[in-house]
C-alpha cells in the first residue's frame, strides 16, 4: 500500500505539536537547547543537546547554561548585524577546522539570515550550519506546469526533475520544478527568478511573464539520513510557492550538475510517484498543496484535507520575518 497525502506531510512536518500532548512536547524539549542572543528575549532555535557538547564554543562568545538548556551568542547591547555575523562565522570556522560535524563538509558559501521578533534582522551564518542550531530557514519553491486541455488529467501535465545521484541531499529523489533557498537580503521572486535559469534552463523573460505567487507552506522538519550529515537536527522552513504556467514549446532542461533529467508528468503519473515516495520530503509538501489549490485534491476526496492544511501551514514557534518589510 502506498504513502497517503497526510502520511507524507507527516514526514516533512515532523516536530511534535504542544496540542496534541504536553506532557510528551515538554519531555522532548529536554534533547535541546535554546538558542538565544544577548538583548533579545525570543527563542531563535532549538539546537540538540550532542550538538551543544561538540562545538567548540570560543570562549567570551558564547554563554551555555546546561541548567536552563540556553546557548546564548553574548554581545554588547549596541551589536551590529555585522559583529554578531562575525562571532559566528568564527565559531563556524573553528567547527570546520576540527572537522566537528560531517554537516559543514557540505559548506555552500551562501549566507541565511536569521531573524528576531518583527522581522528584526539579527546575524546571519553559513546556510549549510542552519540546522546545527535549529533556525528557521526560507527558500522558494516553483510548479511549472502546462496544461493544453486535451491529454489525460485535464491537459494538466507538470515539469518534474529528479536530482543528481551524486547529490549530498536526498541523492535520486523527485523535486520540485525549481526550488531554493534564500540568502540574506534576497526577495522571493528574485530568488526564483535565480533559481528558475540556474536549475532549469527558464529564461528570466519567461519566469517573469509567466510565474504567479501562490502564497507559502510552513512545516517543521527533522532531518534523517537521507538529507546527509547528522540526524536529529531542526529544520523549520518557510517556503514561498509560485505557480508557473507554460506553453508546450517550453521545455525545462538542466543547467547545473543539482539535477540529472526533466519528464513532464500528469497528474496520475506525480501522485503515483508520491504514493511510491519518491519525492524529496517537503516537494511532496509542495505538490500536494498544488493540488489543493487547483481543485485535484479537496474536501470531498481527501479523508485527511483538514489536518493536511493545518500542518502545510504550521505556525512556527520562533520569529519570522515579512519579506515586504525587508
């Protein structure tokens, strides 16, 4: 029997909910620590107990109460953006140079920002440590899609690439049409703009012509084996979704080493491919939201719609920042 819709959002919306049992949510609260900043009284992450007892905490720059579970970054009351960046990095680096975590071996050179409450930019930090200290994290995610009315499913047809089996991150597996995450400063739709020429060969012309926004899904992750490096670490993501609709004379190709092949599925042939779990976790995510939204999926046919709504759209329990007001 295959994965259910509300079987695979599950498996990207994995951190437990204080609702459904307290007495359980407050017992496993005790396998992290907080993440903190000096002057700020928000919890910017939960960071894993085996994680806080391995970094090499440069002495001065960070307080860690074990007492309390709290890792705070100490600067001065009037620190810069700049200068807590700058602590982190350090810390980073000296993580690197022990070789502390196999996660930093996948080291992007790309930076994440990380936000305090009413979106108040604090630091930033190497996006391939984000889930060593549990923050959250945003990217994009695009469906292209053509839909010429006359094939099976209504015309509807969607581009989907499967990754490169040399891939660090869930090697092999189904993705979205183009999907990434955004670097500090960086708007969503630039960011797919980005995204759509260095993954899938989209003239910028025609993802701007043709790309619609299509609100975000929330979700927190647990990362497993599959996503490399340690297990156990906190991924909560926000991921802004835009729908692109193309002509039949559009094809998407690769453009980068990140995917091995495009194929124009219908909407029978993806829903088999999710069922069979051969998609990347939080794509499955963005697929069945797809769905919903074009009417494929709804009340009447989804035993499930309710849950799977709610938990599509997670209200995450640390600081998130509007990207209009960035």
């Amino acid at each position: 029997m295959g994965k259910s819709n509300l079987d695979l959002v599950k498996e990207c919306d994995r951190f437990p909910y204080h609702q459904d049992d307290p007495a359980f949510y407050a017992s496993h609260l005790q396998n992290y620590h907080a993440l903190k900043v000096t002057g700020c009284d928000a919890v910017l992450g939960y960071i894993l107990n085996s994680v806080v007892h391995k970094f090499p905490w440069p002495q001065g720059h960070w307080a860690i109460d074990a007492a309390n579970r709290t890792v705070t970054l100490v600067t001065g009351p009037d620190a810069t953006p700049a200068q807590r960046s700058a602590q982190v990095a350090q810390t980073l680096a000296e993580a690197v140079r022990q070789d502390t975590f196999q996660l930093l071996r996948g080291w992007r050179n790309e930076m994440y920002p990380v936000y305090g409450p009413g979106g108040e930019f604090l630091f930033e930090m190497e996006r391939s440590a984000t889930p060593l200290f549990g923050v959250v994290s945003y990217g994009v995610h695009a469906t292209c899609y053509v839909d010429d009315g006359h094939s099976t499913g209504g015309g509807l047809r969607l581009w989907i690439p499967r990754r490169s089996r040399t891939k660090q991150t869930y090697p092999g597996m189904l993705d979205n049409s183009v999907a990434g995450g955004m670097s500090s400063h960086e708007k969503p739709f630039e960011c797919l703009v980005r995204e759509a020429s260095e993954e899938a060969s989209l003239p910028e012309e025609v993802t701007r012509a043709n790309a619609r926004a299509a609100g975000c899904v929330t979700y927190f992750y647990v990362r497993g084996a599959n996503a490399g490096g340690e297990t156990d670490l906190l991924q909560p993501e926000v991921e802004y979704i835009y729908d692109v609709k193309l002509g039949a004379d559009v094809v998407l190709k690769p453009c980068d080493t990140e995917v091995e092949e495009f194929h124009l599925l219908s909407v029978e042939e993806t829903q088999q491919a999710l069922a069979n779990g051969e998609f990347k976790p939080n794509c499955a995510v963005v697929l069945i939201d797809f769905f919903i939204r074009h009417g494929i999926l709804t009340a009447e046919n989804e035993p499930d719609f309710l849950e799977i709504q709610a938990r599509i759209h997670r209200r995450l329990e640390f600081p998130t920042a509007s990207h209009a007001m960035i």
